[in-house]
C-alpha cells in the first residue's frame, strides 16, 4: 500500500501548489498575493472575489478608460444586460427616428399642399387683377405699338353716335391699335376732344394711337366723301353732286325723288325741299334715308324762320328766287321786297332766273337770259306768267327763307347786278332808273369781256 501521506504533508502540498484560478474573475488589485508573500485561503480568495464584484457596480466615473492598469472584472449577465439596454436604445431611437422621418414627411407634404394651394390662388388672383397688378408692380405691357410698325391696310368704319371709346375699340378689332382702351387713354391723356366725321378710312394695322387718331382726323383717308351742296341748286344738280359725294347710284337717288309725298311734301316736285349744307352719311345709308334727312333739313330752316305749314311751298318759291337773283347778304332782303312790291302792284316779275330755269338754262353760269327762254311758254317762266313761278327753281338756305319772311323796307321796283366779280347791285324805284343801272352794267361787261353777263 502506498504510504498516506499525513495532514501536515496535505498542507504542504496545498501551499506548495498554485491556487485555482477562478473562471468567473479575472485578475485584480484585490485578488493579488499580500506583500509578505503569505498565500490566502480559498475562503478570503471568494471573499477578496466578492468584493471585487461589488466594487464593479459602482460606477467608475472619474476612471479614464485608457487609464493603466489591470482591468476591471464584469459579470457576464451584467454584460448581457447591458446589451439589452443598448438594444432597447437603439430600438427607441429607430422609433424616434422613424418617428422624425413620419413628421418630417407630413410637414413637407403640408408644405406642398400650401405652396398648392397659394400657386392657384395666386393664378386666379393674377388672372383677375393681371393690369392693375402690372400697374402696380410697374410691369405694365406696352399699350400701344412701337411707332414705325405699322404695316398692311385695313378699313375702319365710324358711324353716327360713334364716341371716343366705341372707336377705341374699333381700332383694336381692326387690328389697328394693340389694346381695346388705347386710342381713348391716349385721348384722355393727351387732353384731346376732337369731332369724328362717319364713313370709312383707310388706315393701317400697328399703328400707334397718335397716329391712328391723325389718319382719321386727315380728309385723304375718308373713302365715302361728304357731299356738299351749295345754296341755289336745283334738285337734278343736287343729285349729282349726291351721288358723286356718297357713292350712291345717280338712279337710286333719282327714284328716291320722284313722290315727294314719301317725304310729306304737298307738291309735283322736291325742288326746292332739297336744304343746301354739308352732309355725312353712314357708309350703309341709303337713298331714301338722303333725301329725308335733307327734306327734313328744310322743315327745321322753315320752323326757325316762323314759316306756317301752310305757307311752305310758297315761301320756299320765293326764297329760291331770292338765292338765285341776289349775290350779297344785305340784298337777299332788298330783292325779297322787289318781289313783294312787284306782287302787289301787279306787274309780272320778270325775273331772269325763273325764265332760265323753266328753259333749262340754269346751267350756263350767265346772268342774262337767251330770247328763246324770255319767250317760253312754260308755268316757271315769269316773263310770260302772272304771279309766281309754278314753284320753287333753287334750293334756299336759311338767309333766304328769312328773307322771303322779313323783306326790307323800300320802294325798289327794279334791280340790276352792275359788278360781276364784287356783286354789288342797284335798286331802283323808277324805271328810268332803272334803265341807267342797266346802261352802268353793260358798260362792266364790255370792259370785262362780258364774264359772267
């Protein structure tokens, strides 16, 4: 049998040997081996281990973890609670980021249906009030063309009643200016109020309003003329001139005439009816609508003169031989109290332009009267008739008519135009007078080549 070795020979060998490491520690201050060299007992190892464990649970905050020196021994389910609480703070820093990210996303999306809605609130806004906007911005679009533009021809049509801001917008619809007000801003502005005549003008596209408004204001650019009929023509001269002017068929305007009783007139003929003036019709005027408004002219002269209804026609004979007999204003009324005078003391009134146009000499410019005229036996020609022509043989204007109504006062049984360039004229009482004024008339006309005797 082997020898069995004694408790003392136990010990020995116990502190002959290392002692167990313990897996559970790793080396530390506390688990060193005394100064003196004396090892410990296994008892005051576990208590030295146990007060190892509980120095790590306190924190070391003031330990620099690079500090030198043995490290410090952790438990291992400390260690795997640390790791769960570094996963459950990334866990709720994953949410908290999620979180931001869900935020952030509905703040942008907020964002966006804002600048949504504010960009079609602004369309709509800007669609409204786009001018006073630019106005007030200062972006104003041009309202006119640039001068030096204007290219093409185009035809305006001004009718009447028409005003500044119904033609603005003619032009712009015709292409002429660039904007519907610009013409009458720039009428407005400029401080201009001037009067537009009806008919077509000839203007061009592009234009700016000064130039728009000087072509309209330029007789050059009115394509339907104005028809102007002077004091003392007659109905068939009246016409013409009509046509000519107008642009109406010569045969549209003679058909229109030819029923006096269409315009209220109680008489054979609208000579006499047709009142001289100047006159501008709209471009879709018609014949008829013409002569109206000339009879109708006439009504008005004959109103203002005080003529009754009932003394039309007759005083419309006399101012038509007044308008063609007298050449200056203040005779007008010294030849209305011949007639008058001659009237009453019954003699035929030999009037020289009665007999021309009973015999359709009217139109050879002369004072004088062929024989054959004096001699025709026609109801206009007062050579050969008592009283008064048949009717009127010019048509009067207004100095005319009043003359027929107020004549001057006076005893003149005769008068004779001695001056044909000046007109002046000699009233007699006499015969004899008259025969002198005769004798001073023939003398002017053989110095003067006899123009217009």
């Amino acid at each position: 049998m082997p020898e069995t070795p004694s408790s003392d020979d136990h010990f020995a060998d116990l502190r002959s040997q290392p002692p167990e490491p313990d897996h559970r520690t790793s080396e530390s201050p506390a688990m060193a081996s005394p100064a003196d060299g004396t090892p410990s007992t296994r008892r005051e190892a576990r208590a030295a281990a146990q007060r190892a464990h509980d120095a790590a649970r306190v924190p070391a905050a003031n330990v620099s973890p690079h500090a030198a020196g043995p490290a410090t021994i952790v438990p291992l389910e400390d260690l795997f609670a640390a790791d769960a609480g570094a996963r459950a703070r990334d866990e709720r820093d994953r949410r908290d980021r999620r979180k931001s990210r869900t935020a952030a996303w509905l703040v942008f999306g907020a964002i966006l249906a804002l600048l949504g809605g504010l960009a079609a609130a602004g369309f709509q806004v800007w669609n409204t009030y786009e001018d006073d906007i630019r106005g007030f911005m200062g972006w104003e679009e041009p309202k006119d063309y640039d001068a030096g533009t204007a290219t093409g021809d185009v035809t305006v049509t001004i009718v009447t009643g028409d005003t500044g801001s119904s033609i603005s917008r003619t032009l712009f619809e015709s292409g002429v200016t660039k904007t519907a007000d610009a013409f009458y801003d720039y009428l407005i502005s400029s401080a201009q109020d001037p009067t537009f005549l009806p008919g077509v003008y000839s203007l061009q596209q592009q234009m700016t309003s000064a130039a728009a408004l000087d072509a309209l204001l330029d007789p050059a650019n009115k394509r339907e003329d104005t028809a102007q009929l002077r004091e003392g023509l007659t109905v068939e001269q009246s016409l013409r001139l009509l046509a000519d002017g107008i642009g109406l068929p010569l045969g549209d305007l003679e058909a229109a005439v030819a029923d006096p009783s269409a315009y209220g007139v109680p008489a054979d003929s609208l000579e006499g009816w047709l009142f001289p003036a100047t006159y501008t019709f709209d471009p879709e005027v018609t014949a008829s609508q013409v002569i109206r408004t000339l009879v109708d002219r006439t009504r008005t002269s004959l109103d203002a003169a005080g003529v009754a209804v009932a003394d039309r026609q007759q005083i419309l004979t006399v101012a038509s031989i007044i308008q063609r007999e007298a050449r200056l204003e203040d005779d007008f009324y010294k030849v209305s109290r011949v007639i008058g005078n001659r009237l009453a003391d019954g003699m035929k009134l030999q009037m020289d332009s009665t007999a021309q146009f009973g015999f359709d000499e009217l139109h050879d410019g002369t004072a004088s009267s062929s024989a054959e005229a004096l001699a025709d036996q026609n109801p206009w020609n007062t050579y050969v008739v008592d009283g008064l022509p048949a009717g009127p043989i010019s048509n009067p204007g207004d100095i005319a008519i009043d003359a027929a109504m107020h004549p001057a006062d006076g005893n003149w049984l005769y008068f004779v135009t001695w001056n044909m360039d000046t007109g002046e004229t000699i009233f007699s009482d006499t015969y004899a007078e008259h025969e002198k004024a005769i004798a001073q008339w023939d003398q002017w006309c053989a110095v003067n080549d006899n123009r217009g005797c």
